[in-house]
C-alpha cells in the first residue's frame, strides 16, 4: 500500500529521501483520484525498495499542492532527490505512470 504523506512528514518522506518520490495527490470526492488509487498501490508494491510511492489527500494538507501549484486532481509527482522532475495531471494508464517511474529510477 502507498504510503501517505501529509503536510506534517512531507519533509521526512520527500526532502529527506534520496531517490525517487512517486507522489499522487488527490481527493476522496474526486472520481478519477478513486479510479487510479488501486494503480498507485499496485505501484507501490512493485518498486518497493526502488522508489517510495505515496498518496496525498489535498483537502487534508493544502500546503503540497499549493507548493507544486496543483489545481487540478489527481495529480501524480515525480519528485528524485528533493527536486521536482515532472507530473501527470488526470487519471493515466498504469503503464504510462510505470514509464515515468523507469525514466527517473
């Protein structure tokens, strides 16, 4: 299951982390963050020990999204080594996460 990361350990799991940080920040009203939830933790399973995979709920910690200037959910961060390297806005395939996952690994 993915981790989840809220304004309080957003620097324990994302500063802090050497490595990559696949961060999917979405909402519990938000149909496509729902349709996707099950792919993120699929993911999470998959690159244990290779990337830390995580959930953010975006009415629960508003200042992620607003750090990343999220507007729309979900939205799916590619974070290696503290720094922002690319997003997905809007439910994809789970191939084109895993493909943005290799990228930065």
């Amino acid at each position: 299951m993915a981790t989840q990361i809220n304004d309080n350990n957003f620097e324990q799991f994302v500063n802090a982390q050497s490595g990559l940080v696949v961060l999917d920040c979405g909402a519990t009203w938000c149909g496509p963050c729902q349709h996707i939830a099950p792919i993120i933790d699929e993911l999470a399973k998959e690159y244990e020990g290779k990337a830390l995979i995580a959930k953010c709920d975006v009415d629960d910690s508003p200042e992620i999204p607003s750090k990343f200037g999220i507007r729309n959910v979900p939205t799916v961060l590619f974070i290696k080594n503290g720094e922002l390297k690319d997003k997905l806005v809007g439910a994809q395939s789970k191939s084109s996460y895993k493909e943005k996952i290799e990228q930065y690994l």
